[in-house]
C-alpha cells in the first residue's frame, strides 16, 4: 500500500464555477478517480493540528515531543492513511454509483461509460469540493504533493448560477445577490492567496471561458500540471451539462438592495483574475500569512471546544441555579397561592356583607322613593288646580287688557286726527303769515322806491328835504300806507322768530308756498320820467 502514489488533486474555486464539470473531466482518465464533494477533509485537518499540539503540548512528558514526531510527519502520516483507504475502496464507489447519484454530482457520467485497462487500476483521485477553497493550506499538511486547480469564472454568470441553484438541487445555496457576491469574493481571494503563497507548481489557475471555448487545449495544460498524459475520453463530460443550474435566458441580476462596495470590490477581482496571469513564482511572505490564519483557526476551533465545556458548565449551574430558583418560586407561589385563597374567602364574605347592605339600603331607597312619588303626584295635582286657576284669571286679565287696549288705540286715533287737523289748520296760518308777510315786504319795497322817485320828490319837496336832513326819522308820503308799513316794520323788528318761518314750515313737511306777485299800484314799475314829462306832469 505504501507504494501508491500520494498525489491527490483538488479542484477548488466558488460554488458554480465548474468545479463539478472539471472533477469529472479529469475523473475519466484512466488512473485519476472522480470522489464525490467529500467536505470533511478541511476539518480533520484541523483537528489533526489541535491533537499533534496537544500530544506536543508537555514537551518531553509529551508521547510527541518526546517520540521527536515533527508535525509535517504527524500530518502526512494521516494524508497517506487517507489516500491509501479511498484508493482501496475505489471500487465500491464504482458499484454504489452505478445504482445511486451523489450529492454535488448531479448527472454525472456513468463510470461504465469510462473504459481503461482492468490491470491499470486508479492510482490517484480528484475532489472538487468548492469549501475546500478555505482549507488548502490544511491539505497540503496533510496531501503535501497534492496539486490545486483554481478554476475562476466571471462573477456576474456565478452570481446568477448561484441564485438558481435550487432548481436542481432543491434547496437555496444562498438567499440573495449580496450573499452571492460574498461567498465568490471569499472563496475566489482565498483561492488566490494560495496562489501567491505556494506559486503555480502548487496551484494552477483555469479560467471557465478556457475550458468552454478551448477545451482540448485547457485539458492538455490541467493533465500536464498534475503530471498525467492527454486523454481524449477527459473531454466527454463537457458534451453535456453536468451539474447545470438550469438559469432562465431572461434571468436577470442587479438587485438595488445589494452593496454596491462589496458588488465593486468582486466585480474589480473578476476583472483581475480574468485578464491578468497568476503570480509566476511562490510568495514565502504568502504562505506565511496562511500558515498564520490555518493556526489561528486551529486555536479558535480548540478554544471552540473548551468554551463550549465551560458554556456546558455554566448551563448547568444555570440549570441548577434555574431549579432552586424554580422550587423557591414554587414555594412563594404556593404562600401567594394560599394567601390569595384566604383573601378571596374574607373579600367574598365582605362582598356577601356589602351585597346584604345594599339589598337594604335599596329597599329603603324603593320605600322613600315611592313615598316621594306619591307626595309629587299630590304636588303634581294641586299644581294644576293652581295652574288653571291662574290661566283662568290670566284669561280673565287678557280680556280685559284688549277691551283696554281697544279703547286706548281708539283714543289714540282721535288724538292723532285732532294733532293731525291742529297740524293742518298751524300749517295754514303759518302759510298765510309768510303770504301777510311777503306782502307786506313787497309793500315798503315800494313805498321805498316810491319816496326815492323823482316824481315823488317833485310832488313833495319838504318831506324829501326833511328825509334828507333826518335819514331815520320815518317821512310820511301816502299817509295810511305809510304808517301801515311802519307799524309792520316795528312788529317784524320784534318778531325774530318770523325770519324762521319758513324754517318752521319745513319742519312740519309742507311743500314750499310759491310767492304770490304782488298786485295793486305799489307794485306797479314807476318809470323815472325825463325832465321834459315831469314838467308837462306838474
């Protein structure tokens, strides 16, 4: 068994980015056998590195340390182990696959279909588990000849693959756009750190496009660099879709929910790992860091399990604190329990007692309230004997003020027909006194033009020398009319009140008395006569 060959090869890279394809084109070469994604290798390689640094930990009280096991010897002891029981039980998968269809490889060529020499049997195998993209540096502890095969696909046709994976597998490799780009991000700058870190003798990159477009080319390289000779019979699993998500042509992605960084960041790798070649030579500074991160994952996944004792412990102390806890709630709650029965007894006798006081006080709140209704219903009877008593005087008293009420309107319309005639008869003398007065003004007007005549003056000279000599003292010329006028001058000095008359007359609302001409020969035009007529007159 020691003689078999310990050169394992694993096809690492994201999920849906041929990965299966590749497994099973390398898988029909006649001495590689394809493994089933097997995803346990990873972890036994960090269990392996806890048990060697605990059996190391003591130094040379230690089985390890004092048997001088160096780790890389420890790891690789195990890694052929490993190599020597998938090779030994080759066959079995053979005969279980002709019946059964693993997972991860879904439509997988048949082995029946792979033919090679029955003396030639497999001496090296394939695993294309995509999360073993996150465990090469533990592999090649354990495999320290094995050969990586980074296949890379462009992350827009790995994101939409991934989105519809379940119609294929029946369940969802991730929930959303974001967490796609995620997991490529991840598993692809993982895959690449490897490559800087151990060189391409180590790690070969593949692009996808390659192996689609150009697939007898990319095979011959993949063969060359795991050491095997170009088989045709490599290139048959690329003439159906193995493993295919099955993605709409419509299908489209750019969900506005996912992070345009994390969405910029994979797209810009993509971008790198598709046009730019992989680092020509190894990295010691590389394989350092991963060395470094294998070692921290190894001290978490230890500390992992002490901490889940110490969580166990801690749970239990919970536990137990929870059930004196829970007893001495039990314990309360029995008291409270207890307590509250004998407050409800002694609430429900008092209930009884307040319910009996009430019955009581409810009889007697009935007996006083018919007693009121029967002293209301006497009130009620003798209010409406008062009442109609009181609407029969009011009735009484109405009648009697609208036989008043008659008599007082009936007065009041005699008073308004005697005001309104003395109103009448005030109205016509106020009008004949402005008509008397008028006159009367006419009248001096014209005993005035008269005595300032010339005819006048000619007739009387002594009374015009007189008016000249004494201007106020009243000159006689007509006798009569001439004290008439005087007499009516002294009468209307006294009267003030006549100036106002047509004031008055306003008031009482009569239209205005048109002024009467004056008639008679003191209104008649006296035309100053020339001297030649008053002669002839004279």
């Amino acid at each position: 068994m020691q003689n078999k060959v310990n050169k394992p090869i694993f096809v690492v890279g994201s999920p849906r980015s041929g990965t299966s394809v590749l497994t099973w084109c390398l898988g029909q070469h006649p001495n590689i056998v394809a493994l089933p994604e097997s995803s346990w290798m990873g972890d036994i390689a960090i269990d392996f590195a806890i048990r060697y640094q605990i059996g190391a930990a003591r130094g040379i009280r230690s089985v390890l340390s004092a048997m001088d096991v160096q780790s890389d010897e420890f790891f690789a002891s195990f890694g052929q182990t490993i190599n020597d029981l998938i090779l030994r039980h080759r066959k079995d998968l053979d005969r279980k696959r002709r019946v059964v269809s693993f997972p991860g490889a879904h439509r997988a060529p048949s082995p029946s279909k792979t033919s090679h020499p029955k003396s030639q049997p497999k001496a090296r195998w394939v695993d294309g588990t995509p999360e073993y993209s996150f465990y090469i540096c533990g592999l090649r502890k354990l495999f320290p000849k094995a050969r990586f095969i980074h296949i890379v696909r462009d992350v827009p046709s790995v994101v939409r693959s991934m989105l519809n994976f379940h119609r294929i597998a029946g369940n969802r490799l991730v929930a959303n756009e974001e967490e796609a780009y995620g997991y490529w991000l991840r598993a692809v700058s993982a895959c690449l750190k490897a490559e800087q870190a151990y060189g391409p003798r180590v790690v070969l990159r593949l692009r996808y496009s390659e192996l689609v477009d150009s697939p007898e080319t990319a095979m011959r390289s993949v063969l060359k660099f795991v050491g095997e000779r170009y088989v045709t019979a490599s290139l048959k699993p690329l003439q159906e879709r193995i493993n295919s998500s099955k993605v709409p042509a419509d299908f489209k992605i750019g969900d506005p929910k996912t992070n345009s960084v994390l969405v910029e960041r994979a797209t810009q790798l993509s971008t790198e790992m598709i046009e730019t070649p992989q680092p020509s030579e190894a990295s010691p500074a590389a394989a350092e860091e991963m060395e470094a991160a294998f070692y921290e994952r190894v001290r978490y996944v230890a500390t992992v399990d002490s901490e889940y004792h110490r969580a166990k412990e801690i749970i239990a102390t919970l536990q137990k604190e929870h059930a004196q806890q829970q007893a001495s709630y039990h314990a309360e709650l029995q008291r409270v329990q207890k307590e509250h029965a004998q407050q409800q007894t002694s609430y429900h006798a008092e209930l009884q007692r307040v319910q009996k006081e009430h019955a009581q006080q409810q009889a007697s709140y009935h007996a006083e309230l018919q007693s009121v209704q029967a002293e209301h219903a006497q009130q009620q009877t003798s209010y409406h004997a008062e009442l109609q008593r009181v609407q029969k005087e009011h009735a009484q008293q109405q009648a009697s003020y609208h036989a008043e009420l008659r008599m007082l309107q009936a007065e009041r319309q005699r008073h308004e027909r005697s005001i309104s005639e003395l109103t009448d008869r005030l109205r016509k003398q106020l009008w004949d006194t402005r008509r008397l007065s008028r006159l009367l003004d006419d009248a001096e007007n014209a005993a005035a033009r008269l005595r300032s005549s010339r005819r006048w003056k000619l007739a009387n000279p002594g009374t015009a020398i007189q008016a000249k000599l004494f201007p106020g003292k009243m000159s006689l010329g007509y006798g009569h009319l001439e004290k008439v006028v005087a007499a009516y001058s002294q009468w209307r000095a006294s009267r003030p009140e006549v100036a106002n008359i047509d004031d008055e007359i306003k008031s009482l609302q009569f239209p205005d008395i048109p002024r009467v001409a004056p008639t008679g020969p003191e209104n008649e035009t006296i035309d100053t006569p020339n001297c030649d007529t008053a002669n002839r007159a004279d």
